[in-house]
C-alpha cells in the first residue's frame, strides 16, 4: 500500500531530551516537507527537500533540523526539544515538482514537550 | 496560498450529495484550484485538483464556474466517514519558493445519519 508513515504517533519528552521523529514514504516521491499544526495557527511548513541531500528551511524552521539521506526518509531531529515545539507534526511527500501542490500526508505524531 | 472563502461548516445527511462551496475571485489563470480535508487530529487527504475543466476522481467532483472566481467539490453519496474538515486553496501557479501548502480555516462538513 503506498503511504507516507511516521514514527512514533505519540510522544511525551521532556525539554532538552533530544528526539528524532521518522518519515518514510514507499512511492518513490521526490518531495518532502515537515508539517506542524497548532489550533488558531494552521499548518506550518518547518523544513521540505526536493530531492536526495536537498533541503531547505520552510517558515518556522527554528529548533528543528532534517537530512535526506535517501529518497524515502526524511527524519525530523529536535535536537534540544522546548515546550513551544509541543505540537502535532506531519510529513508529506510528492512525486515530483510538477505535482508539488498534490501531497500525500503521514498519519501525524503528536509531541508534548514538558 | 492566496485567499479562499468557504462557509464555516455544513451539514448533509448520509447517502446524500454534499456540494461544498468555494470562493476564489482573485485566482489568476494559471492557478489550480485544490481540495484537500482532514479527519480529525488526521493527515490532511488531498481530494481533487483541476484549472478549469469540471474533473471526476473516485473520491469527488470538482465543479469550477467558467469565470474561476468559485467552485464546488461535490461527494456524491456522502458516508458518514466524510465528515471532516474541507480545504479549498490556490497554491500560487509559478511555484518559485512556494513549495508548501497553506490551508485557511475551510468547511468542517458533518454527515449526519
């Protein structure tokens, strides 16, 4: 089944305690982007990559990295995770830049940071 | 993403079509519209997307008004797993560093039993 997942769904950490979530897509999708979303505030872009070893930062990207070592995965690393990063957090992919707007979304992980 | 309006929410009873409305005056020619909903605390599900010809998918229909200024997602026979929150967006048409998408407030659609 083709899908985008993420790992874990549920997490509570506390704050400095680094974590890394996981995303991983089996459709060979050249589009990657981390998503977080917040009541009142949206979906927002924190970091997407184009391609292998490609990435850049979307509109909050702050206190977040990423890496794209291959096609499939794209992890998101908190390195030094705060209470503001609590959130609920999805990865998406697309097959390519012609089909950028056309994104299939993981199942979302829900982080508390206490 | 440039602005949409959509009514707040909807209601529809199961079986019957759902006709979620949009309004997009300001979209310029070359901008999709998209559709997109979200299941509670769920991923967004991307739904249908056309530029100015009606489309059909398995999922729904897409009615665009021959000015583009709206549109019309239509599920046929709503089920009561349809009840989630619509999107309607215009994602700018030239891409450049636009590779995100922004969703506004859209139609939380209840189908009722």
């Amino acid at each position: 089944e083709a899908q985008v997942t993420q790992n874990p769904r549920y997490l509570i950490t506390v704050t400095g305690k680094k974590l890394t979530v996981t995303c991983s897509q089996n459709m060979n999708h050249e589009y990657m982007s981390w998503y977080r979303q917040d009541p009142g505030l949206g979906l927002r872009q924190i970091y997407y990559s184009m391609n292998v070893e490609v990435t850049d930062k979307g509109d909050v990207p702050e206190g977040y990295k990423v890496s794209r070592k291959e096609k499939r995965n794209f992890p998101l690393i908190l390195e030094s995770p705060s209470p503001n990063q609590t959130s609920l957090y999805f990865c998406a992919s697309s097959l390519s830049l012609a089909s950028i707007h056309e994104q299939y979304f993981g199942p979302g992980t829900r982080l508390t940071v206490t | 993403d440039a602005k949409t309006t959509q009514p707040t929410s909807m209601d529809c009873a199961e079986g019957r079509a759902a006709n979620l409305p949009c309004n997009h005056s300001t979209i310029s020619g070359n901008e999709y519209v998209y559709w997109y909903r979200q299941i509670h605390s769920q991923g967004p599900q991307y739904i249908i997307h056309g530029l100015k010809n009606n489309e059909t998918n398995e999922m729904a229909s897409l009615i665009i008004t021959e000015d583009r200024k709206s549109s019309t997602l239509i599920l046929p026979h709503a089920t009561l797993r349809d009840t989630a929150v619509y999107y309607c967006i215009f994602p700018p048409g030239d891409g450049g560093s636009n590779y995100k998408l922004t969703f506004g407030k859209g139609t939380l659609l209840t189908v009722n039993p």
